[in-house]
C-alpha cells in the first residue's frame, strides 16, 4: 500500500512513529502524512463542512486543500506535502 509520491525522491527505510486522531502509526522517514497513513490503510482525512463527506488525498501535489489537518505544533497542513516526524500528533479538523 505505499504510493511512490513525485515530490518525495529516494526515501529511507527508517520506521517513523506517529499518531493520527490519537492513534499510533508507523511511516518511512521521509513521508508525507498523507503518504504515511495510506500505507497504514487510512483514507479519510477529515469530512467536508457541508455535506460530512469523506475527505482525503485528492490531487497529491498540494494544490486542493482537501487533505487539510491539523499539526499539533503548528496548526494547518496539507497532509499530501507536510512530511512525518517522529512522535508528532496529527488531527482532523473534527477531533
């Protein structure tokens, strides 16, 4: 279930912790959040302010926000382009 993403180059096989809505996830370092959870079976995101549907990577590339969540440390990311980091706490905007 890895996705060879074509803003990431050659990434390390270095196991990376980190958790999504309170949950523990492992990812390769140098992964994108986005990347990392759909390795991890994870799909959805966050769901859409108007109609609750499910959210998640959509253009790959940080161009369409659907995969906007929240970084503990710094608020708003695009999990698509924000890259993984050891013990870091990741949202969706309902949590």
């Amino acid at each position: 279930m890895r996705i060879d993403h074509p803003l990431l180059g050659n990434r390390s096989r270095k196991t990376v912790s980190f958790s999504f809505n309170n949950l523990v996830y492992q990812g390769m370092e140098g992964d994108t959040i986005g990347v990392a959870l759909w390795a991890n079976g994870v799909k959805t995101l966050r769901h859409s302010e108007k109609n609750n549907e499910p959210r998640g990577m959509y253009c790959g590339i940080g161009q369409c926000y659907e995969c906007r969540i929240y970084r503990s440390d710094i608020g708003l990311v695009k999990a698509c382009t924000t890259l993984i980091k050891e013990g870091e706490k990741y949202y969706s905007l309902e949590e």
